[in-house]
C-alpha cells in the first residue's frame, strides 16, 4: 500500500503517478494508491486531476482522502487507511512525503497518533533535500526516528535512480580501461555540470529559500562526486559502499571563498514566491578538493543553475596530456564524459589523425549512445519506488550522508560571496569562466 | 614525370591511373604519365582500355609506348622519354615497377643503358613483396641499387597508406588514454586480423608461388605488427621510426610450429594459374612475441586468408581484465580496435550496466566513425604517389625492414606444417580456433 502526504501536489502528479502507474502495468504493483490532500474533491475528480482516466485498471487502486494534515487526531484517516489495508491484503506501508518540510512534523504526528506502523512492513520515502541545513536535518531526523527506524527511512535523491548514475559503478570497476585511469595519475581535473534551461517556475516559494547550493549541489552534485571519487568498497554492499563514499565527503576540504561563484538571473526577483529583494543563487560554480592519495591536487568542478543555454547533466573527467611530446600540434587532453541527461551515454574524446599528409590531429569522440541500445530506461522514480517496496536501499541517501554533505555545505554557504547577476540563456560555462582560467583550465563543452 | 612499366597490368589500370587522376583533379600532379607495355595498341585505344575518357584532361598528360621490356638497347624508347621530359619541363622521373618480378632485371638494365638518370630526381617504385625471400630480396636490391640510391627506393606497402594505419602514431602519441595502456601492464594480447571474403581470382600464377604469409604476413601484417609494438622513436622523422620498427622486428622471437595455422580453400587448386597439386596456403593464423619489457607475455596473433566470411582489416588491443571482482557476472575484457577498412574507425568495448534493477552488465561499444565525419579519405595509393612526388620516404617499407621481415619470414616458413584444406565463406575466427583457446583466449569477434 502506497500513502501519499501532497495528493495534488506537482510532484504526485508529475513523477510519482505515473511512475507507480508504470510499475503496475508491468505487474510489479498491485496495491491501493491512498493520496492524501486538503482539497474538497471526490476520487472521480481527483483522477481527472492527475490525468487519468477513469477506465485504466491503475485508476481502480487510487483513492483520493481530503484530510487535514495538521490535525493529529483523525480517526476517519485512521479507519479508512486500516480498511484499505485488511481488504487489500498489503504488505506492508509506503508512506510518501511530497509535502513541504514544514508538514513533515505534522505528518509524523499524526502517523504516530494513528498507530498505523503495525503490520507488514512500514517505510517512508522523503524528497531531497532533507533539512535547511545541518542543524534543521538533525531536528528532523530526530522526529522521523521516533517512529521510523533508519533502515526504514528512504531518502530520495532521485539522480540515485538514473540509469547512467547507477551505471558508474560498473563503468569503474568492470573495465580495466576507466580502473586504471581513476587517480590523480591521469585525471587532471573533474567536471560535474548541471545546467538547466528552466526557469525556477511554479517553484518559487521552495527555490527562494534554498538557492542552487541547496537544491543541486548538497544533495545531487554530492552524490555524483562520492561515486565517482571513492575507493573501490570492499564488497558492492549498500554498508560498504555508503562507507566509501562518506570516507570522501569527509576528507573535503572547507572550500575557499575565492573559490565559489554564485549568480541570478536576472528577471528572478520578479517570479512568483520570490522576495523582490531576493539575493537568493540561481547559479552555482565551486571548486572541491579531496584530501586523499587518490585525489590530490585533482580539482572537482561542480557547475549547476536555472536559466541557461543548455539543459544537460553529465560528469566530465579531464585526462592529463600525453608524456610524450612527440607529435604536438593542437593535441587536447582526453575526456571521458558520462552523459546523465538528457542523452544518455559514455564517450571519449581523443586526438584523431586529421586526414591527408602529416601528423595534423583533429579532436574526434567514440561514442557510446545508450538511449540508441537500451531505449526503454525507466524513468528515475519508477526505480526508487520500486526499490523501496523491495526494500533495498542501495540507491537512497543515507543519514550519515546527509550529516556529512551538510557539514561540508553549511561551511561553504557561511562564506558566500556576492551573487551577480546573469542574463537568461547565459551559457554556464563563460558565466563561471574565471574559475577555471585562474587555474589554466577550461569547462568541457562536448556537443 | 611518371613513367609506369606495366601500362595493361590490373594494378595500373584499377589503383594507379585513378589515383594519379585524382592526384591531377586536385592539382597536385600536371605531367605526363607515360604507360609502357608490350600490346601493340594506339594511345586512343589504350585510354578507352583503362577506362579513360579522351575528353578527360587527364587523358591528356596519358602517353601509351609499346615496347618490349626485355630488349635493353631500345633507342626509340629512350627517345621518346627524353622528348616528353624536356618538352613538359618536367622536374623529376618516377618509375613504376608494376611488372612481375621476373621483369624487374630486365627493366633495370633498360633504365641503365638508357641513361634516363639525368635531369632532375629520378626515384623508383616497387610494390610488395620486396623479393621472395631475403636471398632474392637482396639480389634484387642488389640490382636496384646499381642504379638508385636507397633515399630514391620506394617500396610499396599499400597498407602504410591507409588512413588509419597512419593514425596509429597519433593515437598512440597525442592521447594519453592509449598511452598509457600501450604496455603489457595492461594490454593482455593483440589481434591483427586481416580477413578476405575474395578467391585468388586472376592473380593464381602470383599468389601460388607466394601464399598467405609472403603475400600478406610479410609486408602488411609486419608494418602494422612494427607500428603498435614500436617504442616512441626519439623525434617523429623517418629516419627515427624506422629505427625503431626495425628493433621491433630484431625482437620478434622464432614462431614455434605449433604457433603456425596453414590452411587453404578448397577448390583453390582448380583456380586459374594454380598448381593444381599446391600445397600453397591461402590462410594463415600465427602466434608472435617480442622479447622486450614493453610486450613480454603479451602474445601478437595474426590472421589473413582468402575465400573468408568476411572482409575486414583491423587491429585489436585486448585489455587485461580489472584487477577488482566486485562486479562479475558477464564481464568482458575491453577491447581497442583500430579497424582499417573497410569501415575505417576506432571503438573501445566495454561493460556497461544493463538497465535495470542491480548490477548486471552487458559488453557495448564506444565507437568512432571515421568515414562518417571524413568523408573523403584518399585512397593508399593516391597518399603514397604524391609522397613519391613530395620525395617523403616515411610511409615506405626501407631496406633494414625488409631484410629483418624476411629473416624472420624465412625462419618462420622453414617450419611450415600441414596445410589444411577449409570450405570457402569459413570464418577465420573459427579454422584458427585452437591456436588461440589452448591459450584460453578467443578472437575478437566486433560488428
């Protein structure tokens, strides 16, 4: 049984439906879907809402619940739950958090008063990111812990369910090719780019109060930077490889504020649920070092902001230049690129002989495109659901993640500089160019 | 001046006149290209027998001379020379042996008692293979070298012309991706396989005296061999390449009988030219270690036939495997493969994280499409005329390696085994099975 907090919020309607619907279809769910919301609307309605149509046999498990959440007592919710469940024969219980943090307290309230946590299995799942910072995660993870254990808490880091996320483990320790190369010996540098076309949009009143940092970087962007950076794990369990990569969260070092660029573009202060005052980043660039063997003097480049040119996710890392100098022309170092979206894929740009007399090179790529091969990758949140109800938490962020990613974050956020302004459709990579050239080095740009 | 001797001969007719041609289209090549042969046919005729249009400007700079090659006072020949090469101002004399080698002492002796060696460069083109073995080879060098210098010698290997075969330097100089791997700390064995889906056809008076091995292992295999197993030479000149190729081919160690496949088609003996109780081989699959630190262990398998599946030259570099088992389910060792035709391109196999739930992996491909980008790639033989012109001696086989080919040729050959008769369309991978599983190794099968 699935129980959503935020019936007819964006998130529901947009990822969480549907990807549910999909597990359905492939027989993977069969279980009453409870969404919870304030609004007066009968079920009919609601599955409009959704877009839905009454006829699908998904429509048949959905049952829309108007209650108020904020009122802990509430034996109609308790009843109407406990029926579904007996007369269903579930389980176990999903409980869904797409509310904002502010409901969280509630919520748990009300779950404890309701003494819904018997019976089968009981998990909850919340949305990144998980607190303000530190001091409010810690408060809230205090809360959930009173009737969740933390195996049974799911936080949702939904790039955690990418298929080219996941993909990097097995990129790295299945091919000797990228095994070898996964050290200060030959990456010169890395590069984590998130860009987004978008505007922040219907999300406004959220986005003010966390900025990039927030949103992308101490959840997503940390996320990435623990795989790709950390020592093979000594079996691929869940346990060891969490181990892992908080050994590399750890050793970061306090970023310098010569090191962080933060911007907004302009036009932000005038979307809905922003302060018109707001100073609030809509663009992010850092630098991050590792102190570690692996990766000393190795700089990892984290890039993320709305309202720029491109919308493409990938990992990027920059190969130092051949030994040799025997042939040197307009040689470019080689990049090994994980495309994470939109175009899925694995490539490697390499000096290639540019035909004719001579050793002229032309850079050329190898492709590897995965939407060509495998072009039915479900969707990030058809995975995670899927794996909370198999109760695997591999693809979920720990806690001791999140303590750790916001100790980092918090000490870069207390040294924010001045946010300066952009103009939309900037290209990220010449709003954060000084950062790069200071260090003689240049964003990626592979199309 | 081109003067080719063998004007009617396939070679002319297919390689060299379209390539000069195109070498003339381009504007690089504008003097008069005279075709000696023995049919007593007029110029119109010989054009329209080589395919030419009379129209053509480039039928224009084609004078046909019959004469017969074995008769060496030949006045009327040298006459007409020297009209073209004073009439045309031309710079220089380029004579191509396109004659079996049974005429090359012949022609030579024309050539000296002509006194044609005055007046601007005079430079000589042979094609492969050099000689018959290295007692031949040398006699016939010997011969040559009574009237060009070795600077003026250009023996043919097609094969050095090749786009890709040029590319091999680069990528192995300018991309510290392969850099790196060139050793056999990481490369576990390499793969030149050199498949022909063509019968013998009209060349079985050739080929029978040749076989597999003097026709192709000698030059084609041996320079592609020489190029990957190369160290870097000190500076990027002929000269120093050279030197290094030939310490690769010092190093080879004697091919032990058991590391010799023979094989030939069946029906071969039938064929136009052939013996027909020949013992010729029309395949051969052989194993070859150099004795040096880069490449010890690391096993070299070459593979060439006729009358094969398919048609396919490429070079495979197999990684070791990833020293990690984290992951190990269907993991494959990753493969470079510089394929030289006919889809000329490079590609690196990989495994890759089959989509889904866990870590399965699938072996796929990152692949670089050279003819997809450049187009137009010059034919070999159109490269290696203009570098004739160009008085560029680097993509031409130099003496030293003939004779270290040969050596080790003729040891090789001494130990010839059983030839084994295999149907026609056979797969290569398949009549040399056994040379590579005794040592628990597999060809590379990529499509």
């Amino acid at each position: 049984m699935i129980i959503i907090f935020g019936a007819t919020g964006d998130l529901t309607k947009r990822k969480l439906l549907p990807a549910i619907n999909n597990l359905h279809k492939k027989g993977l769910i069969d279980c009453p879907v409870i969404c919870i919301g304030r609004r007066d609307i009968s079920n009919t309605e609601y599955i409009k809402l959704v877009g839905l149509k009454s006829s699908d046999s998904f429509s048949k498990l959905i049952h829309y619940f108007k209650t108020d959440l904020t009122e802990s007592n509430n034996p109609l919710f308790v009843k109407f739950i406990k029926k579904e469940f007996k007369e269903h024969k579930c389980k176990g219980k999903l409980f869904y958090f797409a509310i904002p943090q502010k409901l969280f307290k509630p919520v748990i309230d009300l779950i404890k008063a309701s003494k819904l946590l018997s019976g089968g299995w009981n998990r909850v799942v919340f949305e990144k990111p998980f607190g303000y910072d530190l001091v409010t995660a810690k408060e809230l993870n205090k809360q959930v812990s009173t009737i969740f254990k933390e195996k049974d808490i799911y936080r949702i880091d939904h790039f955690l369910g990418k298929e080219l996320v996941q993909n990097i483990q097995v990129l790295r320790f299945t091919n000797s090719i990228f095994e070898q190369m996964w050290s200060n010996e030959f990456i010169d540098n890395v590069q984590v780019i998130m860009d987004e076309k978008v505007l922040v949009g219907s999300r406004g009143g959220y986005y003010d109060n966390a900025g990039a940092v927030r949103d992308m970087v101490q959840n997503h962007a940390m996320q990435i930077l623990s795989l790709i950076a950390m020592e093979p794990p000594k079996r691929m369990t869940n346990e060891e490889i969490i181990k892992e990569k908080i050994k590399v969260l750890k050793a970061l070092k306090p970023v310098k504020p010569s090191d962080i660029v933060l911007g907004q573009y302009k036009g932000y202060r005038g979307e809905r649920g922003v302060d018109p005052h707001s100073d609030t980043e809509t663009f992010t660039a850092l630098k991050f070092n590792i102190n570690n063997d692996r990766w000393k003097g190795v700089p990892f480049y984290i890039r993320t902001g709305k309202a720029l040119s491109k919308s493409l996710t990938e990992v990027n890392l920059v190969l130092k230049r051949v030994k040799s100098d025997l042939i040197c022309k307009n040689e470019v170092p080689n990049i090994i690129s994980i495309r994470i979206k939109p175009e899925e894929g694995v490539s490697i740009r390499f000096n290639n002989k540019l035909p004719g007399h001579g050793l002229e090179t032309s850079p050329v790529k190898m492709d590897f495109c995965h939407r060509c091969l495998f072009d039915n990758n479900p969707e990030a949140y058809e995975v995670l659901i899927h794996e909370v109800f198999m109760g695997n938490k591999g693809l979920f962020t720990s806690w001791d993640e999140v303590v750790h990613s916001w100790k980092f974050i918090d000490d870069l956020l207390s040294k924010n500089g001045k946010v300066r302004k952009y103009e939309r459709g900037s290209s990220g990579s010449m709003i954060a160019r000084k950062l790069l050239s200071k260090d003689r080095r240049e964003w990626v740009e592979i199309n």
